[in-house]
C-alpha cells in the first residue's frame, strides 16, 4: 500500500487556506459605529454575508448535480 504525500507548494496551500478560514471564523463581526468608514464597513460585511449565503449552497448543489450525472 502507497501513502500519497503532498508536495512541498500543496502544503502551502493547504495551511493559508486553513489560517484564512481561522481568521473569518474568528473574526469580530464589524458593529454599525458613527463614522461613515464604520458603516461602510458594516455594509460591505452584511451584504458580503448575504451573497455568501445565497451562493455558496448553488456552488455545492451543481457540484453534487454534476457529480450524480457522472
């Protein structure tokens, strides 16, 4: 039996992609504040957040789709 390894840029990849992840998990939410920079920031978060949402589950749907049709 062989074990795959991963090649030294593949690592790379893999470990910015988690430090990404932690880093939108572990993010504060922005709050509304009194500036316009602040509400920008708010805005750009919640609407960012509601196109996540919408997108993401058509993405996992048409791979799924696409994987059944296989």
């Amino acid at each position: 039996m062989t074990t795959e390894t991963f090649s030294l840029p593949a690592r790379r990849v893999t470990a910015r992609t988690h430090d990404v992840l932690e880093t939108i998990y572990s993010a504060p939410a922005p709050r509304w504040g009194s500036s316009a920079t602040d509400h920008g920031k708010f805005l750009s978060y919640l609407v960012g957040s509601m196109v996540t949402w919408v997108v993401l589950p058509l993405v996992v749907t048409g791979a799924f789709a696409a994987l059944l049709s296989l």
